[in-house]
C-alpha cells in the first residue's frame, strides 16, 4: 500500500488507471 498512490487521488478504481484524469468519467481500457 503506496500512500504516493492515495495522494494522486481516489483508490480502487482510479488506482488501476492512474492515466485518467478522474473517476467521474473513467472507462476500462480494452
């Protein structure tokens, strides 16, 4: 458990895609 992950943003989600810019309009890369 990173805490530099939890200060980028929100975890779970967000955690697996870093890449985007936030969970309000994430979508899972196929």
């Amino acid at each position: 458990m990173n805490q530099e992950r939890d200060n980028q943003g929100p975890t779970g989600k967000d955690a697996e895609y870093p890449d985007l810019p936030d969970t309000s309009s994430w979508q899972p890369r196929k």
